[in-house]
C-alpha cells in the first residue's frame, strides 16, 4: 500500500512536471515572433536615433558655420549622405539593413517615398502624435522588419524648406520642390528595414537552448525529488509501523482500562457484586419476575461500636451468604448502596412461594454466626422488601421493605393495598398548596417581638414565614418547609417574604428580622433579588438577617462572601439558634455578627438546669468581650425570663414575651 502510494505520488508529480515543460515549450515557441520584433524593434530605434542626430549635427554645422552651398558641399548634406551610408551600412553588417530619408514630395527624385512608405505618411498625418509603427514584412523570399520615425520640420528645415525667396542661392536656382513647409509640418520619414533571417535564427536558437535548459533542470529535479521521496517514505513507513505498534499497544490498554472501568461502573468495589446500575440495567430487560431487598437493621451501631473495618468485613460476609442462596441460574444478588442487597429471580414464582423464600432467608442470616476478629461473633437482623409486580420492581420492593421498617416487622410482600402512596399523595399536596400560596399572595409573615432586656420595650420584630390555604387556615413552616426545600418553590417563598417584610418596614416603628437559610445563600438569584431590594430601601439600617448556625454554615467562605455583602449594605446580621451546632466559637470568631440568638435547646429548662446557665453565661460573656448583643429564644416563662435577665443577655424572645401574630393584628390593636 505504501509503495502504491509512493509510486502513485511520483507519477502524479512527473505527469506535472511533463505538462509544464510542454507549456514552456509551447510558450516558448510563442514568443519567437515576439522576441523576434522586440530585438528589431530596438535595434531600428538605435539606427533612427543615430540618423536623427548625424542630420541634425550636419544641418547645425552648415548653419552654424554659414558654409555656403553649392555642387560640390551639398553632397555632405544628410539627405544625399544617409543613402550612401545605408548602402555602406548594409554591405558591413552581416544581417541586411536599409535606411532611407524619404518624403512624398522630395527635390531628389532618389527620395521619393515607395507605396510602404507613403502608407506610413499618411499614417502620421492621420495621427500627429505618433512617434513610430513597425510591422513585419515579406520582400521576396526575405522577412523584412520594417520601422518608420516621422521627420517634422525644424527652425533649421526653414531655411530651405521654407519661403523659397528665403532659401540658399544655390537651393532656389537648382531646385524648384519642397518649398512652402511650415514649423511642425511632416516632411517626410526615416524608413528602415532589417532582414530578419539572421535575428530568426538566433533568437530561435536562445529559445531552443532555453526549452532544453528547463528539461534539464526537471529531469534533474525529478532526480532529485525522487530519492528525497523514496527516503521520506521510508521514514514515514518506519514511524508509520512504530506509530501503529504503539496505537495497538495504547488500544489494548484502553480496552482492559474501558472493561475494567466497565466492571467497576456495575460492580460494587467491597464485595464484588453487581450494583445498583447493572441492577437497573437489568430490569430494563424485562426477564425478571420478582424482586427482594435485603437491608441490614441498626447497622450504623454496628459500625460505631465494632469500627467501620468490622461492618466492611460483615457486609462481605453477608454477601457470601446471601450468593449461596442465589443460583445463578434463576437468580442474581446485587450489592445496593449502605448496608442493602438486592435478589432478582429470574423464574415464576407464586406469592405464597415467594413468601417462603423471604421467610428462609431471615431465618438463614438470624441464626447465622458472623465471625470478625476470629473470636468476636455478630448476629444480624435483616428487614426484607420483596414485590413481584413486575411493572415497577424496584419501586414497589423499596416501598415495601419502608413499608417493613417503618413497621418494624421481618418483612413486607408488596401488596397494591400497602397506602405508602399516602405520604406521597401528601407531599404532593403541600407541594400544590405552596404553588397555590406563591401564585395567590398568601405567603404572610407574622411578627414575633425581640424585646430589650434594659429598656423593655420591642427593639425588634423577627418575621416568621407562614402560608394561608384557600380555606383560611394558617400553616407554620414545621409543615411544609421540609417539602419546600425540595421542591423548586423554596426561593420563590423567600422572595414573596423579602417583598412582605420590605413593605412593612416602611410603616414599622422599629427594626425587623428576616430568617435566610443556606439554600437562599448558595442561590445567587435570590440574593441578587434581596440586594436589589435593599438597594431600594430608605431604611436598610433597620434590616436584620439571621443565619442558622446549624445549617450549613461550615462552608464558611460561601456564607462570609454573602454576609459581607449584606453588611455592606448597612444591614445587621444575627446567628441563630446559636448552641445547637457544633465549632460555634470558630463560627463566632469567622463572622462578623451583630447578634447571637442562644438556641431554645439552652433557654427552655436554664431555670433549673445547672448546665444549661453555665453554657449560657459563657456565651453571654464571650460575645460580651466581642461587643456582640444577645438574645434569648423561647422565653417561656416569667422564671425562665427572670434566670436570662441575671445572667446579663441583651434581648429576650419567646412566647411569655409574644407570641407570633400578624402585623395588621398587632398595629391595629
């Protein structure tokens, strides 16, 4: 293939190489006629301009020195001599040439112009301002170039050719033509004729040589371009060969590397199983007939108590047992994520035998010895989803085995009649009264007061979300926050209360608090939508945030970035529910807050509940050292309210303090 190729390329470039020497030929060929002229061309264009001046030097002597003439002196003048020395000129140069100085109406009978030569007088009479014509012509056997150059009279052609009362003695008593010419008038030409038989030769000679010289030069390039060719080609075949040695090499490891990836893409990498994914995959087939899930109880305690080594070590372990109870031929295990395994069978199985099976299988794993570090001995108890709904294998055998947990039984046969699909329907149903809510204005904020421990008056409002049905009915976020940060209407409700609450602020007569979760922080179109808002209030100053610091606040550069800009504002930010989480004073020490609200955790029972002051006193004193206020949450009781006032908190909060209720409610009151 390789030489085919080579042999191919040359031949293409020899056929080029071929064509272009013709075409040179060709064109070479062409232009002997053109060469041809232009030699003669200029060699008559010497011969004129040598006649012009050798007329002119001798008409400037006569005048210029007054040498009268006669018979024996104007014999030197051009118009005798320029014949003469054509003759001689002729017979010396070994190509012919002929000059002649004629006109249509000469004294000397000699210098009468032939039929050419009148053509061409005519011609510049026709065309003033032409300086020449050539043309080839035949005389006989012999190619004759031929070149006319006008002769136009002169302030020294006036002298003779002029008045004739005016001209020499000896011109007006011998001659009795030529009179009568005015300054700028043709008196005749310069006609000259150069035999061509010679110049042909010779410049078919040139081209001759010259179309030999570029059939060399190829011949000598193709020479030259075929070596370097050959030994391109053959590197190219060496790194060719070495390229696909390795190509094949490279493809062979990516082929293991794709099938091993393939393998672990549907392969569990601790036990070796097929996963969840070839599990799907499989079903896809539609050869399964039933389906069974195996999920470990309490396997979390396991891990914490025996280590996460132990609990890797049982889930193999129960793969090994699980496997001997699965004959490949009618059944297939799956490892699925955590602690659960999943048994396709593959063979019609009735209800009642599917039920057995389920039922040996506990039996098996409850009363079987799981042995880790050679002496330690675990039993498991296994809760088990089977369905044989072979529509939605999957699906009904996980709403079974919840079904089983949830019950806290052995197991659970899918039957249409299990109402799992309630907590569905459910969650559909909040899902439909939050669009509701969103696309009908019903998301409301009632106003829980934030009260001055020092002055007790009401420094603050916290504005608490809570949605309307279409029967009246208020509902709290406990209900339907959950299924809101789920679904795609969260930020949709969080704008509708940043629109409630900016409105508010604008009759309120102090500040007000906006809960922002994390989720609002990572959505850059709803913070872009609460900046715009505040960049539109007169009164951002009295604009409160909080921030739970349970709630992903350990991405600290994302919630600093959002509170700086917030801040920047003029805004003030509170950390809420603050003690319910963990690092606090890191959190505390990272953000720039305002306000710590102590979770209700630490203020419900601090009245007697020892610990409960101790912890609080030291946030108090802590943020007190930051300069930072303090509030406390769920205020439930004069005692409890009398306990927080003691151990020195800012503001307090709760439902001894007042309880949440709508703006209307409180200001029309």
């Amino acid at each position: 293939m390789k030489s085919n190729r080579f042999a191919v390329l040359f031949s293409v470039i020899v056929l080029l190489a071929l064509c272009y020497n013709l075409y040179f030929a060709y064109d070479q060929h062409k232009r002997i006629e053109k060469l041809q002229i232009f030699v003669a061309e200029h060699q008559a264009r010497i011969l004129d301009a040598f006649i012009v001046a050798f007329r002119r030097t001798y008409q400037e002597v006569f005048l210029r020195n007054h040498i009268p003439l006669d018979a024996q002196n104007i014999r030197l003048l051009p118009v005798v001599t320029t014949r003469e020395i054509s003759s001689r000129f002729e017979k010396v140069l070994a190509n012919k040439a002929k000059i002649r100085v004629v006109s249509d109406r000469p004294r000397n009978p000699k210098n009468l112009a032939n039929a050419i030569e009148m053509e061409s007088i005519r011609y510049f009479r026709e065309h003033p301002g032409a300086k020449e014509l050539y043309r080839l012509i035949q005389n006989g056997d012999d190619e004759e170039f031929y070149f006319a150059a006008p002769l136009h009279i002169t302030e020294q052609c006036l002298k003779c050719h002029g008045e004739r009362k005016s001209a020499p003695l000896y011109i007006r008593t011998h001659y009795d033509k030529a009179y009568g010419y005015r300054l700028g008038d043709l008196r005749g030409i310069i006609g000259i004729y150069l035999s061509q038989g010679a110049l042909k030769k010779s410049v078919r000679e040139i081209v001759y040589f010259n179309i030999f010289k570029m059939a060399v030069i190829t011949l000598i390039f193709l020479a030259v371009f075929y070596f370097l060719l050959k030994k391109i080609y053959r590197r190219e075949q060496e790194y060719t060969r070495r390229l696909e040695e390795e190509v094949d090499k490279k493809t062979r490891a990516l082929q293991i590397q794709s099938r091993r990836l393939d393998y672990r893409l549907h392969h569990d990498m601790l036990t070796d199983l097929p996963n969840r994914t070839a599990l799907i995959e499989d079903l896809a087939k539609k050869d399964a007939r039933a389906l069974i899930l195996v999920n470990i109880d309490d396997f979390n305690e396991i891990n914490d108590f025996y280590g996460h080594e132990a609990g890797d070590l049982l889930i193999r372990r129960l793969g090994e047992l699980l496997a001997s109870k699965c004959p490949l031929s009618t059944c297939r295990l799956y490892r699925m994520p955590s602690d659960e395994f999943a048994l396709m069978i593959r063979r019609e199985l009735g209800r009642d035998d599917l039920e057995r099976f389920v039922k040996e299988l506990i039996r098996l794993i409850n009363g079987h010895d799981f042995v880790i570090d050679h002496s330690t001995v675990v039993h498991l108890r296994i809760a088990v989803g089977a369905s044989d709904e072979t529509d939605a294998l999957l699906v009904t055998a996980d709403m079974a085995m919840k079904k089983a947990k949830a019950d806290r039984r052995d197991y659970v046969i899918y039957d249409p009649a299990i109402d799992l699909s309630q907590h569905y329907r459910k969650n559909l149903e909040w899902a439909e009264m939050l669009k509701s809510a969103i696309e009908n204005d019903r998301v409301v904020p009632y106003l829980q007061p934030i009260v001055s421990v020092r002055t007790g008056e009401v420094k603050i409002y916290e504005a608490l979300m809570r949605i309307v049905d279409e029967e009246g009915t208020v509902h709290a976020p406990v209900h339907f926050l959950d299924i809101a940060k789920r679904t795609k209407y969260y930020p949709e409700l969080t704008k509708r209360m940043a629109d409630r609450i900016f409105t508010m602020l604008e009759t309120l007569p102090c500040d007000i608090s906006m809960n922002i979760s994390y989720l609002d922080i990572m959505n850059k179109e709803t913070m872009r939508y609460i900046l715009s808002k505040i960049g539109a209030c007169a009164n951002k100053e009295r604009i409160h945030f909080e921030i739970l610091e349970s709630e992903g606040i350990e991405r600290y550069d994302d919630v600093f970035e959002c509170l700086h800009k917030l801040k920047a504002q003029g805004c003030h930010i509170s950390l809420d529910d603050f003690g319910s989480g963990y690092s606090n004073f890191d959190h505390l020490l990272k953000l720039d807050v305002d306000m710590l609200k102590i979770d209700g955790s630490l203020i419900k029972n601090i009245a007697n509940d020892i610990g409960s002051q101790i912890i609080v006193e030291t946030i108090v004193e802590f943020a007190k050292k930051l300069s930072i206020d303090t509030c406390a949450e769920f205020v439930c009781s004069e005692e409890v309210y009398e306990t927080v006032k003691e151990l020195g908190v800012t503001y307090v909060q709760g439902y001894y303090i007042g309880t949440p209720r709508p703006f209307e409610e409180i200001f029309d009151a």
